[in-house]
C-alpha cells in the first residue's frame, strides 16, 4: 500500500474522488440489434482499418504526459509495444496520436475542438485523458462516433446524469460516497464517544455545478444510523472569497458549540484549507473525516499536527502518484493482484528514465493501460465484429466488475453510478509526513 504524500505542486494531483461511470442505456446483442443507442451499425467507426486502432491523447492534463518529454514517449512507446505484442486492441494494432485542436479546458471552445479533433487525420476512435471541459466534449465526439474516456476527476456530478453510453467518465461522486461513508466512519471507530457531529459541504469548489442536495440528508440519515448524533450541517458559499471567509467565522462556531467530530465534503482547492488551517490557529483539534487530498492539504500546507493527526481520510485509489517512484511495496502489491497492471509497469519500467520520470511514467502509464483495457474488455463484450462507438457502449453495458490498476475493482452495467468498488481509510504517519492505508477497504455500494 502506499503513502500518500503531498506538496504545493502536487496538491492538484489528488482527485476530487473517483470512479469510472456510465449512463444511459446501451445496445447489446449481435451487430445490427436494437438497444437503447439504437442498432450497432455494421461498419467500423473512425480511427478503425483492417490493421490499426488509433487512440489520441490530449497534449496537457490527464495523459498527456506520456506524450512530451522524451521519457514520457519513451512510456508510451513502450506501453504500446507491449500491447501490440499481445495481439493489440479488437485484432487490430494500437496508435496514439496527439490529439489535434486542444481548447486548454475553455468550454466555450469545445465544439471547435470536438471539430478538430473529428477532422484530424489519421482518424482516431477515441480520445483518452479527457480534462475539461466534460460534458460538453464528451456529448459533441459522441455524436461524431467518437468514445471520450476522461482523465481522473475530471468529471462532475451532472456529467454523470446527462452522459452518452459512449463516454467513459473517471470519478466517484461526494454522492455515491455519501452513501457509505457513515458505515465506513462507524466500522473505522471514528464514531466511538462522538458528543456532537458537524457536516461541513463546501460548494467553493463546485464552481457551476453545485453539490447534490441529497448529501447532507444522506449524510445526517446514515450518521443517525451508525449511532451518532444527529449532525449540524454547514455550507460553504460557492464564492471563493466569500467561502474562505465563511470558513474563519466556522470555525468559531463549530468550536463552540462543542463539536468533536467534522465531516468535511469537498476539495483541497475550496475554502476547506482555510478552514483547517484556521482549526490549528484557534487550538482547535475536533476528529476530521475528508477525503484524502483535504486532508493531504494539511500536510502541504503546515496545518497543525493534531489536527493531521485527528484526521481520518478515505481514499479511492490505492495508489497515488506522489508515492509510486519509491512505494515499491504498493507497486509490488499491484503486481501480485493485477496481471495487466503487472505488464504495464514492467513495460514502464523498461522505459527508463530518472526517478522523477519513472514515478510520472508509472502513473500516467497505468492511467494509459487501464484506459487501453477498458475498451478492449468493452469491444470483446460487445457481441459485434464491428469496431464502433456503439459496440464500445454495448460491451462497457456488459463488463460487470473490471479490475481496476490505480484503485480498486470497477463496476459497470445498466444504470451504474459509479464504479468504483471500494475505498479506504487512512492514518497520519508523523514519521513520513503521509497518510497511509488502515484496516481493509471498505465496500461501496453500486
């Protein structure tokens, strides 16, 4: 297992959460059958000959960096031979191209750059690494045949509702965990003594897509349930200005009233670091529960050490890009578990490189082979010899469980929210300044 290490420059690389997701009904069947995208058309998509499947990859953000640097085309060249070898994707040999028209995340430009990339040539059947904008690229390569798989935590809660079958979408909603986090809290002892619980929901971070409404019932409901006290809920303005504002005069509040136990949703890039940090500065010190780059934050940004301390994260990934150039353990306990995964890093770990680049190559390589796996497993379900955005979404309709390489197994079948399997918690180790893996991981429910 890994520990979990942060810095100011790599406070982004922690998701938000995580899974793969897709929604809406699929066809299924034989090429030419009906299902809910209409018939499996009995032609080969774009991107697709006789011998060759190409796959772009944008040019910043998400994969790109198998793409730039020499060690980076060093990992990707090597990824590419090995699967090749193997007989590569739907009988056919892999090609990465960069992708063309990338509008830097601005949605405003996503239909010229769904337009570009649609127009670019070689063709390509699907673009890997997505960042933003989401929703609207996915929807616009969809409608041109084209499969859209986004890059870790570049999704949002409404992608999830209004996604074609055809997009493959990285995250896990606060939603789908606060489903479950009570339980998690209640099996991990967090709740053990609580007097009063607190929920703090963050919407600084959520820019235009504002938190589901459902988590704080979901949350205060599951909470009661596991035998803690009904919560007092708290909500941070969606303003950045006026949400760092918010936290200062927060944590006055919740100190006192007298709450022992804080539940935070959100994201290290809100208002929740200020909060934390304002917590040390108040000599307040209630048990934290966030997911693992909040809690990450206080380490990055010298929150108090009781206050890491008291913090208990939950973390969908087993393994995070900070900590894979020298979590050898964590990278042989993927070897052991994954025979995919195993090949993947052997062949990253051919590539050479420093060791900066070999943890880069490790993550942004596995992020490439699960991507590469995921429409492999989906094309050979699809129950069509044709090659095609519809019988990606036929197949991905019917996966079931996919064995994910940075995380934990995914799920996928009509209707799935989500598909990560499970998360875990994790402990503060003063010794490395990191978070660690504790007890087992945690099932989530579909």
């Amino acid at each position: 297992m890994k520990p979990i290490r942060t810095t100011p420059a790599g406070r982004r690389a922690f998701p938000l959460l995580a899974a793969l997701l897709v929604t809406g009904c699929a066809a299924t069947g034989q090429a030419g059958q009906q299902g809910g995208t209409g018939a499996i058309p009995e032609k080969n998509g774009p991107g697709v000959d006789a011998d060759t499947i190409t796959f772009a990859v944008p040019g910043s953000g998400g994969l790109a960096t198998t793409g730039g640097s020499d060690n980076g085309t060093a990992v990707r060249d090597a990824i590419v031979a090995m699967y090749n070898d193997r007989g590569g994707i739907a009988h056919r040999k892999i090609r990465l191209v960069n992708q063309a028209g990338e509008a830097s995340g601005d949605s405003t430009l996503a239909q010229a750059e769904c337009a570009a990339i649609a127009a670019q040539q070689p063709a390509v059947f699907a673009v890997l690494g997505i960042t933003r904008p989401p929703s609207v690229l996915t929807s616009c390569l969809n409608s041109r045949g084209i499969v859209g798989i986004l890059a870790g935590g570049f999704g949002t809660a409404a992608v999830f509702r209004n996604a074609p079958a055809t997009a493959g979408i990285d995250l896990l909603t606060d939603t789908r965990l606060a489903r479950s986090w009570p339980r998690i809290l209640q099996q991990t002892g967090w709740l053990a003594g609580a007097g009063r619980v607190a929920v703090v929901i963050d919407q600084s971070y959520h820019g235009a897509e504002p938190p589901d409404p459902e988590i704080p019932k979901l949350l205060e409901s599951g909470l009661v349930a596991a035998g803690a006290p009904k919560p007092d809920v708290h909500s941070l303005p969606a303003d950045a200005a006026a949400g760092k504002a918010a936290a200062l005069d927060l944590v006055l509040k919740l100190k006192t009233s007298g709450a022992d136990r804080v539940v935070l949703v959100g994201d290290a890039t809100g208002a929740l670091p200020d909060l934390l940090l304002e917590a040390g500065k108040q000599q307040y010190f209630p048990r934290i529960a966030a997911s693992a780059h909040v809690a990450g934050a206080m380490v990055a940004f010298g929150a108090d050490p009781a206050l890491r301390a008291a913090a208990t994260p939950i973390e969908w990934r087993r393994m995070e890009g900070d900590s894979l150039a020298d979590n050898e353990q964590a990278v042989a306990d993927l070897k052991r578990d994954n025979a995919s995964a195993r090949r993947c890093l052997e062949a990253i770990d051919r590539a050479g490189g420093d060791p900066q680049a070999k943890e880069t190559g490790r993550t942004t390589g596995l992020d490439l082979c699960q991507s590469l796996d995921l429409v492999a497993a989906a094309l050979e379900r699809s129950g069509s010899s044709f090659v095609n955005a519809e019988a990606f979404a036929a197949g991905l309709q019917k996966i079931g469980s996919f064995p994910a390489m940075r995380g934990f197994a995914n799920r996928y079948g009509p209707g799935d929210q989500g598909g990560t399997a499970a998360v875990q918690p994790l402990a503060y180790r003063p010794d490395c300044s990191c978070y660690r893996p504790t007890g087992t991981p945690a099932d989530l429910p579909s």
